[in-house]
C-alpha cells in the first residue's frame, strides 16, 4: 500500500496516429504491400514509377518481388484464317445452253416483208441448242425466229433505239419436236425482220447465240 502523500506514475503520451497517404489508401485493397506494387507494374507503368518514386524519398525499401522493368507483353498468337471448302468439280453447275456460236448480221433496208437479218446452219447429225437472241434498230421494227422457213417465235414488235434480247431454256421446243432444229447440212436457223405498217426503214442490226449438241 502507497503512503499517504505519494503520487500515481505519469502516464505516457497518447501516440499520434499520423495521417493516412495515398500509399496507405491503395493498401486497402490489398493484403500485401509487394502484391500491390506488382499488381501496378503489370497494369499501369507510370503509377509504377511514380510509387517507386514516393518509397524512395521515404526511404522504404523496394521488395525484391517487384518488376521495376515494364513486363514483356507476348503477341497474340496469329489466327489462321478459317479454310473455305472448295466446289468438288462434279458439283459444279453451269448454266445450259452455253454461248460458244454467235451468228451475227445486219439489214440495211428492211421492207414490209420479212428479210434475213441473221442465220446459222446446223451441222448434219446435230442439234442447236438456241441460248438466246438481240436486235437493235434506230427505227420500230418486227422480228421473228425461223427455222427451215417455219416460225418458231411470235412475231417481236421492237421500238426504236431499245435493244431487244430474248433468252432460251435448254431444250426449247424439244418435248413437242422432236426433230426441231437439228442439222441436216440445209436446214438454217434464220432472224428476219420487217418495217411495221406505216413504219421507216432502218439498219436492223441481230444475232443468234447457242451451241450445238
């Protein structure tokens, strides 16, 4: 027990916490000091230097853990472009009837009645296959597809300065002839064209395009 007249022993000062820096609020969200600093160093090079510049003149030691040197970033890999399948050459389509005879010709004073504009003869034994047909003329003009000097179109009203062309299935006209333009060394397939009544002449200008078979 004290004596009477003693006094109780001073007690120490209460520390000062000081103040938290921006280091100690990044801290927060990280358990480890070194974790943080590398962290930084994969993501964002200028808060790397600039921390490491604050630890210095604080005179806190770098842990050995932290990459001061920017990291290497590897390139990502190449995708290869993804292969296109080609077309296997027995899956191939091509359009029928193709084009290789082209029978071109002109009028140069067509009349009331039908004249020869263009014609093809059929080779002996073989069978035009008849793709397609074009007219032009400055004037109105009629014309119309024959062969072995029967018609096998409509007649074909044309006005002037519009270019005419009309295409033709494979086959045309082979269910019901079966006969129908095939060669016999005579036979020609003929464009004709005419004036319309009342109408002016004009150089007709046309040809025949189809293969044979």
């Amino acid at each position: 027990m004290g004596t009477e007249g003693e006094q109780p022993p001073a007690q120490p000062p209460t520390p000062q916490i000081p103040p938290p820096t921006f280091f100690d609020a990044l801290t927060q969200l990280f358990s480890r000091r070194d974790k943080l600093l590398e962290y930084i160093a994969i993501t964002d090079r200028q808060i790397v230097d600039m921390l490491v510049a604050w630890l210095t003149s604080q005179g806190i030691p770098i842990p050995p853990t932290v990459v001061v040197a920017p990291p290497t970033i590897a390139p990502a890999p190449a995708i290869p472009a993804p292969a296109v399948p080609g077309v296997p050459p027995e899956m191939r389509v091509i359009p029928k009837p193709t084009g290789p005879i082209v029978a071109n010709g002109s009028l140069g004073v067509p009349t009331a009645s039908y004249q020869t504009v263009a014609k093809y003869a059929v080779t002996e034994g073989k069978r035009f296959q008849l793709a397609k047909i074009t007219v032009s003329c400055a004037e109105d003009i009629i014309v119309q597809l024959t062969w072995h000097g029967e018609a096998i179109t409509i007649p074909y009203y044309v006005m002037a300065k519009l270019p005419f062309t009309d295409w033709f299935p494979l086959d045309y006209y082979a269910v019901t002839h079966a006969e129908w333009l095939k060669g016999d060394g005579k036979a020609e397939l003929e464009l004709k064209a005419k004036i319309p009544s009342g109408g002016t002449a004009a150089e007709v200008n046309g040809e025949l395009v189809g293969e044979e078979s």
